[in-house]
C-alpha cells in the first residue's frame, strides 16, 4: 500500500458561500492497479486464496473495475483467477484486454445467465467447468470484506480528524458497510448509490452485510436514492467530471466518484448538509474505467446546459 495517500482540499465557489469544508480522501492512490476500494475489498481473498491454493473465481462486466484488480492481483501473486464476464458474446475491452495480458481465463455468459451468478446450481456448473475454486462475490462484497474495509478508518492521513459527514459510493455495499461499522461518534455516513435503487433497498443492502459481518449498526447513517442506472453516463456527471478534472485538476471515474460529488454537492446545496459541517468524500479509485466512456464523456460533457453545483 502507498503510504503517501492524500487528503486533498477541495475547493470551490460552493464550499466557500454554504460555508462548509471538504476533504477528498484520496483512496485511488493506494496502488496504481489494485486501486481504492479494491485493496481493502480484496485481501481477505488473496490471502485465502495463498493459504488453500485454490484459485480464485469473480464475476463482472467488460469495465470492471473489479475484474481488472483482481487479475492483476492473480499475476502478482501466482494465483489462478477466473473472470465470468457480462457478455453476449466475447467481448474486447481495455479492461479485458489487461486481464487477459496479465493471466485472468474469462469466461464470457449471456446477461440471463448472468443473473444466476448467486444460485447454486450455476456455481456448480461452474466448478464443474473449472475445478474447486474461491467464490469471489461480484465486487468482492463480502462478511470479510466488510471488517477489511472498517480498516479504512486507520489510515494515518484520518489521524486526528474529525468529519460530520462522510460520502461514500454504493455498488455491491462492502465499503460503505465497513465504513458505517467502525464510524467515529457523531460522523454521520451517506451512502451514494451508482445504480437505480430506492433508499430502502440500499440500506437493506448495508444491514445485510454487517448482519453477515456480525457487526452491530451503529445508527447514523443514510443511502440517498439512486437515480442513474448503472454506469449509464449522464451529461450533468459528465460535464461535472470534465470541471473537476479542469479547475482542481482532480480525475473522478464516471460510475461511481463522480455521482457521488454530484450528490455530495446537491445535499450541500439542499440545506442537507449544515453550515460549519466538515465532509469528507472517499474517493473508491475505479480510473481505469474512464478508459471506456472517453468518448461519451467528450461528447456528453459539452452539450450539457444548465446550472452545476460546483
């Protein structure tokens, strides 16, 4: 893990006149390929994997900020890994092109077989094809993921520091659950999702990972709705990602930090946030995504007219 991981100001018009302040803690810097989230998400895994030596076997899509971690994690440490890719048929990507140069066997299926990746009948089939294997959850969200994430919290750079708030995206729950367990008194946590689901189905997603993890919820904390269907770019996140990269010189990934800034900012904006709060953003990594949505965001990013909480 890098040891010099940022906690960037950030600065803006916004910030200044709602009178509130906002620190981006900058998880994407932990390590060039297994970045973010993913470091914390998957060592409870790479260590299992290196213990039994079994292989390891994940689901994703064609951009899978997951698959990508995962596969470069595999050639780093001499593990087998197995990627089932949301495919309908053998797709190509920078993403896979990675996993493939660096090892990972993909194993391409139909979006309706891929919604079966949790029955045990299609595990079966797949051990079947590939051997025993370390079922890796889709995101790597897991009980054991969860306390890895909790660690977050000891990161020297939060040493000392005290945030009201802390946004946080929500895809698979792992890192927001982790966050939540080991919270410090009086910081409330807001979990941003980056598909469409209500509050309520967000929070039971939460709920059941510290269920699993065999943690108590420690109340305060909140999943806003989520409006944007998964990695469906729109031209508000795409103009703001284009402004954040412009005037902070700061690069979001389209799915998922960018959504959650644009949250952040409209909760602040709302009244949501109080004056005098101090926020904290967690930046989950996921650059190497932004490698798929270069043209959309050129073309998108432009065209967008109308006021940005920024």
């Amino acid at each position: 893990m890098n040891s010099k991981i940022e906690l960037l100001p950030l600065m803006s018009a916004l910030y200044r006149d709602c009178d509130v302040q906002a620190d981006l803690l900058r998880l994407d810097q932990i390590h060039p390929q297994i970045s973010g989230n993913k470091w914390f998400k998957l060592q409870p895994f790479l260590q299992a994997a290196q213990n039994s030596a079994l292989p390891l076997l994940s689901f994703g899509g064609a951009y899978s900020n997951h698959i990508h971690a995962l596969a470069w994690a595999g050639q780093h440490l001499s593990i087998p890994v197995f990627g089932v890719i949301r495919s309908e048929s053998d797709a190509d990507s920078p993403t896979l092109q990675d996993a493939r140069d660096w090892g990972m066997c993909l194993h391409f299926v139909s979006r309706q077989i891929y919604r079966q990746r949790a029955e045990p009948v299609f595990i079966h089939s797949l051990q079947q094809l590939f051997g025993e294997f370390i079922l890796v959850p889709e995101g790597g969200s897991s009980a054991e993921a969860v306390h890895s994430c909790s660690q977050i919290w000891q990161l020297p750079v939060l040493e000392g520091r005290h945030y009201d708030y802390v946004f946080c995206a929500l895809g698979t729950g792992g890192t927001l659950a982790g966050l939540i367990a080991k919270k410090p008194d009086g910081c409330q946590i807001i979990g941003v999702p980056a598909l469409r689901i209500t509050a309520e189905e967000g929070q039971q997603m939460v709920c059941s990972l510290l269920a699993q993890a065999d943690l108590p919820d420690p109340g305060q904390w909140q999943v806003l709705n989520g409006y944007q269907r998964y990695g469906k770019l729109s031209a508000e996140t795409a103009r703001l990602l284009l402004e954040v990269k412009q005037r902070l010189d700061i690069e979001l990934d389209p799915v998922y930090t960018a959504v959650t800034l644009g949250a952040m900012n409209r909760a602040i904006l709302s009244g949501l946030i109080p004056a005098g709060s101090r926020i904290l953003m967690i930046h989950t990594g996921g650059l190497q995504g932004v490698r798929g949505a270069t043209e959309r965001l050129q073309k998108l990013g432009p065209a967008f007219n109308g006021p940005l909480a920024l």
